[in-house]
C-alpha cells in the first residue's frame, strides 16, 4: 500500500501534537519494547519499540465508514506519519450480532482508498480485538481472583434499578460481595455455556456510588449465543467494549489513545482496567494514554450507524454508497477524491469544542482539489435545440478546445459546429430581462469556442417553456481568428453539435434532509428528506467523453465537476455523477 500523500497545506498545529510534544520530550515514552506484535508483561519483549508513538484507528465492523471517521482516520495515521510513529488498524469485533465480514472488507478498502496504509517495513498491523479473546478471559479471571470483579445474577430490569441516576447514587447489588473463588466458577461455567443470556454478567468491582455512572461496577463480559464472523462459535461469552478497548490498546502498545468526547467519561474506567491489571502483571507500563477530541458533524447529514442503516434498509437511499450518503463509499462514488478529504480534515482543525461544518467547506476542498486535475469537457443537460438559420447545407466547422486552460501539455479536444447545436435552457430567454445577456431574440452572444450568433426567434409552449431557438451566425467571427475581434459581446455560452452529441445519463444530487440538523431534539428525521435530493437528466455531451473510463473527472464548463460512475458508466452508455457545482449552491 502507497503511504499517503499529505494533504494541501502546512499541517496545522492543535492540542493533541502539544500533548504528544510534551510527552516526548518529558521521557513518558521512553524504553518502550515491542516484540514485534501485539503481547502482554508476561512475554519477553526483546527490542525497543523504533515507533516514536504508536497511534490506532479502531473501527467496530457493524456499519459502513462515513465522513466523521475521516477525521479519525486523518488524524491517527497523520500523527503516526509525522512523528515518525506507527498508526494500527485494528477492528473492534467484540460484538458478533451486530459485525459482518462484509463490513470488514469495505473498511479496508476504505481506509487504503483513502490514502493510508498500516504497513510498515515488516510491521503489517492489522489487528482483531478477537485476537485477544483468550488474553481477555485470563485478564477477567485475574480480576475475579484479585477482587476487582465479581458475577452478577440480577435480572437486567434489577441492574438498572440499582444503578441510580445522575442525582442518585446507586446501590449495591446482592451478589457484589460472594467469594471469589464463586465468582470464578460461575464466570468459567458461563465461558462453557451452562447459563442463558441475560442470566448473568461479569461485572467489575468499583464504586456504585461514584458521580461518574460509567463507575458503577460496569459490565465486563456478558453471555451471547451467536456466531462470530472470526472466530464462529468457539466463545458463547463476548468483552464488553469498554474492557476490551483499553487492554486491546495496551497489548498492541499503543501510547496515544484518540477517542471523540463522547468517551470523555470512559476515560476513568479505561484507566482503572489498565492500571489493576499493570499492577498483576499483565501490562508493560507506560501505559496508554486516553485523549479525547470533538467529532465531526456535518449540517443537512445523519452519520448515525443506526439511522444509515435504517435509510439503506428501507429504500429511501439506493445503497451504502448512494451519493447522497454521508458513508465514505458514498463520497468516492459521488466522485469526491481521497486528496480532498484529506484537505477537508486538515482544514476543520482538531480541538475540544463540538464542531458543526457546513458542507459547503467540503465542497470547497474538493473544488480546489480538482481545479488543476480534472480535464476540461462540455455537456448541455437541461437541452434545447437551436438551428442556425443561414449556416451553409451539410457544412461542419472544425473547432478545438484544451482539455485543461493551464495544462497545454494536456493538448486539444475536437468537435465540430453545425446548422442543428444542443444548448442549455437556462441561456434561453422568449424576451429581454434586466441583467440577461444570453439567448433572446435580438441579442447576440458568442458560442464557445466557436461563432457570434445572433437569436432570430424563441418559440414557447402555452406554459412559457422553451421549445427552440433561432438564430443566425456570422462567418467571420470564429474564435481565435482576426475577424473575431470585430464583436463585442457580452454572453458566452456553451453547445454541442446535434449531429455528434453523445447521449448519457447524469445524475445531479442536493442535500439528503431539507433540516440543517434533521436528527436533533424530538424530531421526526425521515419526514425531514429532501425529495428533491436526486435528479435524474438526460444529457447530451461532448463526443470527446465517448472514452471517459470510469471514475474519471471531468469540468463540464459552466455547469460544474463531474465523475464517470464507478458502477454504472459503459462507453456505450454514458453515466456521469455530478459530483460539485461551479459555485456554492445547495447540495
């Protein structure tokens, strides 16, 4: 895998590099081991660790990638880069109703198509909290032996009534003071499936009265009979995530810890796993160290796995990778690139404060991205037809455009003018308006490219609505000749010969919800889709674009960037995503 290549711009400085700065230069860091892969205190580590830091990206395979898990992604494997560290991919599949191999792959997928790899040298680190199902079950008997954790037989409906409220301390549960050695054989008979679900869970041993409800003795392991995607049915007993996260953490070595606010008030419990079990023996010190920063949310957008899951499910979208999705396979098909999400990451910044984002600053990364990449073409896609009334029988002109303003190396793309041209409706007026300059009877403008024409006559329907235009061209004004500077014009508009244009289906997208915040407070978010949010058009384009492979972009002028799809587009049938307008409208 390419490493990635770093986004446009200085690297901005925020709080995080501060706190990995200090921790370099205080010694936090110093004489750390790595065995060469992921290990416990028991096991002979043999070399010092040559990664500086070492960052994860640890991602629960139940759901598609969106566009918040970029900020993750971007900032874990960029602090990794720039320290000269390591960045792990590491799945946290301790969940096995809700994981599917089919997730798995496409993160994969994801994570590399966006430009990061977690290979180095000889360090493949892709890593599985399933890996550490063993590790985790002997650190689990540990705490029982030590009196850090007990069983619990209360009904479900009981825990939560015991567990209090953010004014109320919780109490004891019935069960919180057995002996140990109990505890043991009833958590070992829960490993070999004697007991049912629900009927009993391995709690830590903690403080039901603490402030912080994530103290009050939490669940360490409960019973689920259910096939895992790795590891089948080898375990009936599955680590909670807030257990496994922090020793998955330790073994692999990891020295930063980057979770959103939301775990803010783990952080206490992920402490207290990794320093009782330092103090048996299990884990190398330093220990992980737990940062926190504000996650990405985007205005018009849901990332909500379960929301996401529900739009797929019901219709309403076509697929996790519908371009109207917040997923990240969304985003690549709708033609967004790998290098201006990268840019877009790098621009929100990284802090403590909640974010909310406009689109529109992802948008502007992807239009910057493209400006200099994305080849030059013309396509009309609301399609009016215009003939020029005194344009010689059978005659073509040849005329030729660069494929990019500022890359003539790129060279020139051919097309040719005729009697019958495509032009787009919105040039077209039946009179003159203040402010118009294009098409109505009387004005002249210039054809791209090409002629001054003058419009003779717009027909309508009864509605208004264009039918065809008139016009008639004059000879001597060809675009890039003497005679071309004889006339001043001030509209300038785009077109396609009838008889060469390529027929093609083109997909304009807006935002998904109409709400700037459609799942926020009470409200009813799927009432709140904007119907609107997918238009199909047929197209007629430039017979250049006949060669178009897929994924490939385009600046249709005028109209905006677009990307042959990935999944649709044949030469023999054209199918383009317009993927960012020209200027800032609603997406």
């Amino acid at each position: 895998m390419a490493e990635p290549s770093p986004p446009k711009g200085a690297a901005a400085p925020h709080f995080i590099r501060a706190i990995i700065d200090h921790d370099l230069a205080s010694g936090r860091l110093n004489h750390r081991s790595w065995a060469g892969f992921p290990s416990d205190a028991r096991q002979a580590a043999n070399q010092a660790d040559q990664a500086t830091i070492r960052t994860r990206f640890p991602p629960e395979p139940n759901g598609y990638l969106h566009i918040g898990h970029a900020k993750s992604i971007c900032l874990n494997f960029g602090l990794a880069k720039h320290y000269g560290g390591r960045c792990h991919m590491r799945f946290d599949d301790t969940n096995p109703v809700k994981e599917d191999q089919e997730f798995v792959d496409s993160i994969l997928d994801t994570v590399s198509w966006l430009g990061f790899s977690w290979e180095h040298e000889q360090e493949k680190n892709l890593y599985y909290a399933s890996d550490y199902f063993q590790s985790l079950f002997d650190c689990a008997e540990y705490l029982i032996k030590a009196s850090h954790a007990y069983v619990d037989e209360q009904s479900p409906e009981d825990m939560r009534a015991r567990r209090g409220s953010l004014t109320e301390p919780g109490e004891d549960s019935p069960f919180r003071d057995r002996p140990a050695e109990e505890s043991l054989r009833r958590f070992r008979e829960m490993r070999a499936g004697k007991h049912a679900e629900g009927s009993m869970v391995l709690r830590a041993r903690i403080d039901m009265r603490s402030p912080n409800l994530n103290m009050r003795d939490p669940a360490l392991y409960r019973i689920r009979f259910a096939e895992h995607h790795r590891t089948g049915n080898q375990w009936c007993i599955y680590p909670m995530y807030d257990y496994a996260h922090p020793i998955s953490d330790a073994l692999e070595n990891i020295t930063h810890s980057l979770c959103t606010l939301e775990f803010e008030d783990h952080r206490p419990f992920y402490d207290w796993v990794l320093e009782r079990l330092a103090e048996g023996g299990f884990l190398r010190r330093p220990l992980p160290q737990q940062t926190e920063f504000a996650r990405l949310n985007l205005y018009y957008t849901v990332t909500s796995k379960r929301k996401l899951q529900e739009l797929v499910s019901s219709g309403r979208v076509k697929g996790w990778d519908d371009p109207r999705m917040p997923t990240l396979v969304g985003l690549r098909r709708r033609g967004f690139t790998p290098e201006s999400i990268q840019l877009f990451c790098e621009r929100i910044g990284v802090s403590k404060a909640n974010q909310w984002v406009d689109p529109s600053v992802l948008d502007i990364a992807l239009r910057d991205d493209l400006e200099t990449k994305a080849k030059r073409a013309t396509a009309v896609i609301d399609p009016v037809g215009l003939e020029i009334e005194n344009w010689p029988h059978g005659h073509r002109e040849s005329c030729k455009a660069p494929w990019h303003p500022h890359h003539p190396d790129w060279g020139d793309r051919q097309f040719y003018c005729t009697a019958s041209l495509w032009v787009e409706r919105d040039d077209v007026k039946a009179s003159a308006e203040k402010g118009f300059f294009r098409l109505f009877p009387g004005n002249r403008v210039r054809l791209r490219y090409g002629f001054v024409i003058e419009c003779t006559a717009v027909d309508v329907d009864p509605e208004g609505h264009v039918l065809r235009v008139k016009a008639r061209y004059f000879p001597d004004s060809r675009s890039g000749t003497a005679g071309a500077d004889n006339y001043k014009v001030k509209g300038n508009i785009h077109w396609i010969s009838a008889d060469e244009a390529l027929a093609a289906e083109v997909h304009l997208y807006e935002n998904l919800f109409s709400d700037p915040q459609p799942d926020s407070g009470d409200k009813d978010w799927l009432s709140l889709i904007n119907k609107a949010s997918h238009r199909v058009v047929h197209a007629w384009l430039e017979p250049s674009l006949a060669h178009a492979k897929a994924t490939e972009h385009f600046q249709f002028e005028r109209l905006g960037y677009f990307v042959a799809d990935r999944r649709l587009h044949r030469s023999d049938h054209p199918v383009f995503q317009r993927t960012v307008s020209l200027k800032q409208a609603n997406r």
